[in-house]
C-alpha cells in the first residue's frame, strides 16, 4: 500500500499504519464531559479545538467511541467531516461504559464486533484505519493474560475491510509477541513518562522494528521532589512543565508518537509547540535524574 507523508509536520513524523504521521498529535479524550462521560459543556469550543489541530498540522486523532460514550466520535465527525485524506484517526475498543459512568471491561468477541460497529457508525467511516485492542486484563496497568480470543475477533474484523490496521493497548511484551503471531501489530500504545519507564526496554525493541509506541499519561505520578525539579528545568527554558515533559518523549526515542490532549485552544497550541523546544544537555541530565527517582 502507498504510504501518505506527513509534510511540514513539528518533531518530524513516523509511520502508523498506512501513513507516516507527525510525531505531536491530539488525544480525544477531554472532549467529552467531566469524568470522559456525557456531554461537554462548551460543544462549540470542543469543535473549535479539533478544527485548530488540524489547521495546526495535526493529522493523527486518537479517540474511542467509550468516550461519553458516543460523544466524542460525534462531535469529531462534526467538526472535521469529510476528513483529509492525510488525517489518521486511531481508536480503542475493549471497554464500555455503565450508566453511572463506570468502565466496564467488552472483550469478548461480540462486544468488540459492536464496539467496530459504533466506532464506524459515529465516526461517518466505512473503514477504521488504526484500531487499538486495549486490554482490560489489569485495571492499573498491564497484567499477563491470553489476549488472542479478542485479537483473533478484531484480525476477522481487519479480514472483513472494517479495520484497516490493529494496535494493543495496556499491554505487556509477551502479549505483544504472542499478538504478532495472529496478525500485524502498527503501533503500542502504554503508560510511560518521566517518573514510570517501565517501557524502556519495549520502547527501543519496537523502534528497531518501526512499530509506534504511543504514551498515555505523560505528565503523572510524580513525587513533590520530581515535580518541584521539572518546574525549575521548565521555569529555566521559558517552558511549562508539560511541555518539557513532551520534548522529553520526543528526544527518548524516534518511534514515540505524541497524543497530548485539550479542550482548551491555548492550551492545544502549547502542547504542539513542545516539538520545537530544544533541551539543553544540562536539562537532560536534570531530567534523567527525575526519572532515576532522585
């Protein structure tokens, strides 16, 4: 298949599924009201927030149809329907949402047929380019378990033409391997940031290989000692935290793929501006004592 270049982009760009696209995206999440459930209380802002990232450059969305649930699928497809032939739009199935809000692990085969189902329905596509099976094995991070009932579902769903690509999420090195040998694997998406690298090891294995590796949470779990040290380097640079923290996954290694998120305009333009931030050795160092706990 042809591969879509990613032209102009901040921090460069890197392949995830058929295309390559720029290493800062934008995470969907927020869109949806408080606790990622219901409606969001300014639809007009959230609108204008998709339609600056992709005026931005931004040509990877990262989103899953358990946002609101619905909701944030709807309001994308509002905002950016007919999408540019450049844009990704990745999603997630695995979960659902309860009435009061709660998430509630769906892997089993029907569940994740329907979840597809609502992700094409809400999004306006006739086909998912990346789908995300994120495991719902551990609830606060990867737990070791057989994933290939619910990857085997989505491989005969990537057979049907309704997903195009397939990704894992929430995932241990082991269930990744064992993924591989029912289909192909694009991209990884985990927890990881400055005070949890427990990814090291996965993050330069997949890059030799070209798979992405997608971070969630990439400003979280720090001590007061390591958040008081990443405000100075920030302070220092003429930088938010956020933003240092950002640059930082970008330098950690070329298959990181950033998907930041906002319902804020401002904020969004911080966040894309973390690719051009050049961090100084020194910086580094301080930094990589942060992570090293110290």
């Amino acid at each position: 298949m042809t591969t879509h270049k990613a032209t102009g982009s901040r921090g460069g760009a890197y392949p995830l599924g058929d295309h390559e696209v720029a290493r800062v995206g934008y995470g969907a999440m927020q869109l949806a009201g408080k606790g990622v459930f219901g409606p969001p209380q300014d639809r007009a802002g959230a609108i204008a927030v998709l339609r600056a990232a992709v005026d931005s450059g931004v040509n990877h969305i990262d989103t899953s149809d358990y946002y609101g649930p619905h909701i944030t699928n709807q309001i994308i497809r509002e905002a950016l329907h007919p999408y540019p032939d450049e844009l990704v739009i990745v999603t997630k199935i695995g979960a659902r949402r309860g009435e009061d809000g709660s998430w509630i692990p769906a892997m089993s085969p029907e569940a994740l047929t329907r979840a597809v189902h609502d992700n094409l329905r809400n999004l306006g596509l006739d086909a998912l380019e990346v789908v995300n099976l994120r495991s719902t094995l551990g609830i606060h991070g990867p737990a070791e378990g057989s994933l290939e009932e619910p990857l085997a579902a989505l491989a005969e769903l990537q057979r049907r033409g309704l997903v195009r690509h397939i990704g894992l999420s929430n995932v241990t090195p082991t269930q990744i391997a064992d993924g591989r040998r029912l289909c192909p694997i694009v991209c990884v998406q985990n927890m990881y940031n400055l005070a949890h690298r427990d990814d090291d090891a996965l993050i330069d294995d997949l890059a030799r290989d070209g798979t992405a590796y997608v971070p969630f949470f990439p400003l979280g779990g720090f001590t007061p000692l390591q958040s008081t040290s990443l405000s100075e380097v920030a302070t220092a640079l003429g930088a938010t935290p956020m933003q240092v923290a950002l640059a930082w996954l970008l330098r950690r290694a070329p298959n990181i793929l950033l998907i930041p998120g906002t319902s804020s305009v401002e904020h969004l333009r911080e966040n894309l501006a973390a690719a051009d931030l050049t961090l100084p050795r020194d910086s580094v160092a301080t930094l990589d004592r942060i992570a090293a706990g110290a």
